[in-house]
C-alpha cells in the first residue's frame, strides 16, 4: 500500500533536512559511547547497529567504544565475587580482571560485532590489548578521610587510565570500510590488563583520531538546567559555569569532564544525547534540533 500524502511528504522533508548533514560529515569520523539501556534492550540493541551500517554506507566512518557494568556485575554474582566501588570505579582484583576481559572482550563485544554484521555491516572487535590499540597506566586514585583530613592513595587493583591510542591500527581498518568495537580494556608497558572507563577510552580514542564528534550515549536526554530543560549549543566556558553554580552535579560530571577533554583536545564537537531513544545517533547527527546537548569549542 503507497504512503498517503501527508506521509511521504513527511518522509521527504526528513531525508531533505539530512542530506546537507551527510554532504558535510562525509569522510569523517564520528566516536559513539554505547552503553545503557541502549545496550540491554533488545529493540534499541538492533535500532543502534543498523544505524551504525547508515552512517558507514553514507560515508561517514564510525568507532563504536562500548561499556558493560551491568553484564560485569551479573556475572561476578552469579560467580560469588563481591562487587566494590570507590569514587565510582570498580576495584579490579586480578580475578575480577579474568571476568572484566571474558565480559567486555568476548560476550559484549562480540554481541555488538555480530548485530552490526547481521545488517550487511563489517565490523571487528578489539580490545585495547589488540595491536597495542589503547596503551595503559595504573590509575591511581586518592581519597581525603574524615578522620585525619589527609589525602591517601587508593589501590584499586586493575583499573586504568589511556596513555597512548594506536591510530594507525584503527584508520587502517576504517579505511577498509570496517566499523571497529572497542572494549575498554588497556594494557600496560609491562603487558598488564586494565579496566578503563568506556567514557574516558571513548574520549582519548576521539582525541587520538581528531574525531568530527564525539557521542556520549546516556540514560539521560542531555544537560538539563534547573528546570529540566535540555541544553544545548554550549561552550566549554558555559559549561564550566554550570557546574560552578551546581546545575551540573553528581553522576552527569565524569561524563561532562570527558566531553570538554575531547573538545579541548581537537575535538570538533562532543553530544550528550539520550540512547533510550530510538535512532537518536541519526537524529543528533542529520537534523537541525538535535536531541541532546552538543558542546563545542565556539557557539
């Protein structure tokens, strides 16, 4: 049955408003941050790898970096290894290392290769130990106590910061029409593994390749102010205000550190977008609104 009127009028308005998007973007790349609820609802699991193959086919080149928590913190449970945080990153024993690298570098990364491929996609799935693609160091984290007021040193066993990203292993293989998935584990000089946040390798992997943009996937819809309104088209200087007078806050600053990193670092562009919305990597990319917070270096 053909489209009614109104419907193909729609659809062609839609696929209008892109084209000057896809024209500009062309060649490019563009580094998404996957994690959330876009990565455990089987709906938004598909929505997100076909949209994935649209941006390669229309020439733009994507990075997929991808977290995995939850599927890290099922698995220890049902293996009886106790979960700890301290500031908010996992404390990595050498066995919880084992499941942290069985989880992201096989059963995650492997799902996201396999459903970017059942759309006629290429990719191929890494972890940063694959060719020496993200070179680590022990991240040390330090933590004030109430008792003494005295700033001490944390070891919270296998976790990571980047050092060094290998470009030339990941523009050889976006070169081939490839889509790269990377799983957030790092390795040492020493040939150690490191648990890294999604965000962070996210960010240095833009940085690394002078990325067109980066993309935060998130279970928010963007920075809000104080009465729940999305912002968006903000300089690093907006931002820092922001936080300076408390409207960002809590969980949303690591995520905010790493977009105004990237932006500093060569980045052209770093969004915030919502991934519990359907398609919302095509909308934020190929329409004039958006449907997150796009930070950038000038208004």
């Amino acid at each position: 049955m053909p489209l009614d009127r109104q419907t193909a009028f729609n659809f062609a308005e839609v696929l209008g408003e892109a084209l000057p998007y896809i024209q500009k973007f062309a060649g490019k790349t563009i580094v998404v941050k996957y994690g959330g609820n876009a990565m455990v609802d089987e709906h938004l699991k598909a929505s997100f790898a076909r949209d994935m193959v649209l941006l390669k086919t229309v020439g733009i080149n994507p990075v997929v970096v991808h977290g995995g928590g939850p599927q890290i913190g099922s698995l220890l449970e049902r293996l009886n290894i106790k979960s700890e945080f301290i500031s908010g990153m996992r404390v990595t024993t050498s066995e919880t290392m084992d499941v942290v690298q069985m989880v992201l570098g096989g059963l995650v990364n492997k799902e996201i290769v396999s459903q970017i491929n059942q759309f006629d996609g290429k990719a191929v799935g890494l972890t940063g130990k694959d060719g020496n693609l993200i070179q680590a160091k022990k991240l040390n984290v330090t933590q004030r106590t109430p008792e003494t007021d005295k700033t001490e040193i944390i070891d919270i066993g296998h976790v990571g910061e980047v050092e060094h990203v290998n470009t030339e292993l990941l523009n050889l293989l976006l070169q081939s029409d490839v889509i790269p998935v990377v799983a957030p584990v790092g390795v040492g000089k020493d040939g150690a593994s490191y648990n890294i946040n999604a965000d962070l390798v996210a960010g240095k992997v833009a940085e690394a390749l002078q990325a067109e943009k980066l993309i935060l996937l998130t279970n928010t819809s963007g920075l809000q102010d104080k009465d729940g309104k999305v912002l968006t088209g903000l300089t690093p200087e907006q931002v820092n205000e922001l936080i300076a007078d408390g409207t960002i806050y809590g969980g949303m600053l690591p995520k905010i550190g790493c977009a105004l990193e990237a932006v500093a670092g060569g980045v052209h562009s770093a969004h915030i977008i919502d991934g519990r919305l359907e398609h919302a990597t095509l909308l934020e990319i190929f329409s004039n609104e958006g449907v997150g917070t796009l930070i950038t270096k000038h208004n």
